[in-house]
C-alpha cells in the first residue's frame, strides 16, 4: 500500500466527534488533542505516524504561525505527506 492509499484509509475510518462545548459562544468543537487521540489506533493499522511542527514566521512586517503536517509512511521511511498553512491575528 502508497502513502496516499494509507493516508485515504485513515482520513475515510477518522471520526473525532466535536464532544467539546465553548459556554461563552455556546457551538460544539474537538480540539488537536481529540482529533489525534482517535487518529492513533487507525495509524497503527496501516503503520504510518503524524508529526505536527508550528512556528512563528515573519513576511513583510507581518507575523504569521506557520503550521506543518507530514504523514509518514513507516514501511518506506523515505515516503510521505506534507503540508503547510500559515494563520495571522
């Protein structure tokens, strides 16, 4: 199996509910914590891990965190996922 076939598994069988309630706005959310907590077993599955990096970013005169994700495929070190997203104030 690709790390894309691996990647596909995981993202079709991934159900993190949003069990969180903010009182203030009163809307439902899950938080990183919850998505990963139930994202680990379906890793183990098809062998492949998460790892997640942020960092403070200056562009222009701006502040941006940028945030990166790579899904690494276990079986084939050299084989993975990334992707960056970038959030300001």
């Amino acid at each position: 199996m690709t790390a894309w076939e691996k990647l596909k598994v995981v993202q079709t069988k991934l159900n993190a509910p949003k069990n969180r309630t903010n009182t203030f706005g009163k809307y439902k959310y899950r938080s990183c914590e919850d998505i990963l907590e139930a994202v680990k077993p379906l890793l183990a599955e098809v062998n492949a891990s998460i790892t997640l990096c942020d960092q403070i970013v200056n562009v222009g005169d701006r502040y941006y965190v940028e945030a990166s994700a790579y899904f690494h495929d276990c079986d084939d070190p050299d084989k993975f996922i990334g992707v960056d997203a970038y959030a300001r104030e």
